[in-house]
C-alpha cells in the first residue's frame, strides 16, 4: 500500500455530510478502501496494542502542543508547533482506525480519543507531563520524536503492510519534528545565559524519562526493535547536547510504565480539556 494510496483513503467520503469530532470532515472510516485484513503469521492482539498505544502518544503529544496555541514565543513557532501538532493527530486517527479493525471491537477514533478513562491510556509518561516551558518543550519534542522516529523506521517494514504504510508516512512528519527540537535546543543552549540556563533545566527535567522509552519493547513482536530505538535516541540526545554547549546528567531513571497503565496524575486533567465538548454534546458532529 503506497503513501498516497493512505492518504487518499482519508479524504474518501468528505463530502458525505457526516461530521466528525476529531477533524470536522465527512469520513467514517481512515483506512476506507484499504485491505485491513491481518497477514497470516501477525498476532492481532500484538498489532493491535501497539497501534493503540502509538496512537495515544500522538494524541497526547499533540494535546500538549495545543496548548502553546497563542502563547508561543513568536508567531512562527506557533505555527509551527500547531503543524506538529496536526501531524500527530494524523497519526493518532490512522493508528486509532487501525486498532478499531484489529481488536474486534469496531470502534472508530473518536470512541478511542473522547470515550476512554486515564487508566485506559497506554501512552508514555512522558508525553503527558505539564506543558513546561520552551526549553522544556523543546526538549521533551527531541526526546519523543528522536525516540518515535526510530521506531517508525524500523515499522516501515513491518509484516502488516497497514501498520507499515503509516510508519513510512509517519518518517516523513517526524524526521522534521525532530530537526526543529533539535534547532532551537541549540539556539537555546548557545544563546544567551538564561536561555542556556532553562535549556539546561529543560534537559535535565526530560533525561530521567528517557529510561522508559528505552525500556518499550512493545513494537519488537512486529519489528520495532526497542534496543536498536532505544541507541539511535541516546545518540541523538547526546550529539543535541554537546551542540548545544548542555551536560547529559546521569539521572536516576523514573519507575514505571505508561505502556502498562501506569499514569501520572497529569493525563486526567489533560483528558477532561481533551475530551470536554465531545462529551458535552454525544453524538453531535459539526
């Protein structure tokens, strides 16, 4: 299934009337036309798991980013930051669409965005820590997309050609929202003493959280290859730093696990903004 065959699968149906929570547009379905059918050989369960908990750490990621809306530093990086944030949510709808089709249930996006508790959530802690400051930011966005980036290169040959398309597509967004981290944590770093001082902390607020994306073995059973993921970010979280004129602590790495459930008391509340008028109004589309 090629890039273009996926992405026009998500404009099939727009204009059909039917409105949407997530995006306002008329499909029912992000993957209309395309073959869902699980390969011979995949463990759905697997595929099923892992495109979910993707899909929460692209909704949640992107939740964060939304909230620099109108108060970035400058118009530019609000821009910015609104795009990556619309990538993730591309990314979010497709691995929600795929997990609907491979978990027996049926649901569509919406169900898995608007119509799920915290502890139902199996998103990295990371992404759901308080939005922070600009360095801060900056920092977690290296971290996660250096650290998801990896993951979606090696998911570009996974065995499910559906998964495999959304990874490759994905490389593209990532390989960007990586590049823009890493640029201003070096403006940042190399800038004047406050910027370089708060970039500092920024890093040293992120580095004990990079224990658990290293930790994720969820993706192995259909390519993913944690430890390979795992190199490539502290790789690209050290060559950041030295660039940046920033030390790279020896951090005690936080317990815990989001893939397994385990939340922070930050996700509830950013779940209750999240999924707030969708609840208000059920069944409503616009």
């Amino acid at each position: 299934m090629s890039d273009e065959h996926l992405s026009a699968s998500l404009a099939a149906g727009a204009e059909d009337g039917e409105g949407r929570w997530a995006f306002g547009t008329g499909f029912e379905d992000p993957l209309h036309g395309v073959d869902t059918t699980v390969p011979d050989g995949v463990d759905a369960a697997a595929l099923a798991a892992l495109c979910l908990a993707l899909g929460d750490d692209a909704l949640v990621g992107a939740q964060r980013l939304a909230q620099w809306t109108t108060d970035a530093p400058e118009l530019e990086i609000e821009l910015a930051l609104a795009n990556i944030g619309l990538d993730l949510l591309g990314q979010a709808r497709l691995l929600y669409a795929r997990t609907g089709q491979v978990d027996g249930t049926g649901r569509g996006e919406d169900d898995y965005a608007y119509w799920r508790e915290a502890d139902a959530f199996r998103n990295v802690r990371l992404a759901e820590l308080p939005r922070g400051d600009f360095a801060f930011s900056m920092a977690r966005l290296l971290a996660l997309s250096a650290w998801r980036l990896a993951l979606f290169q090696r998911l570009a040959a996974a065995p499910d050609p559906v998964l495999a398309a959304i990874a490759a597509k994905g490389v593209k967004e990532l390989a960007y929202h990586r590049q823009f981290a890493a640029d201003w944590i070096v403006r940042l770093g190399d800038g004047t003493e406050e910027s370089a001082r708060r970039m500092q902390a920024g890093y040293d607020e992120v580095g004990p959280w990079l224990g658990e994306l290293a930790a994720d073995t969820s993706a192995d059973a259909l390519g993913g290859d944690a430890a390979g993921a795992a190199a490539e970010l502290r790789q690209v979280w050290e060559e950041t730093a030295r660039a940046a004129g920033l030390t790279v602590g020896a951090h005690p790495a936080h317990s815990g696990a989001g893939r397994s459930g385990e939340r922070t008391e930050h996700l509830a509340p950013l779940l209750e903004e999240l999924q707030s008028v969708a609840r208000a109004h059920p069944g409503a589309a616009w």
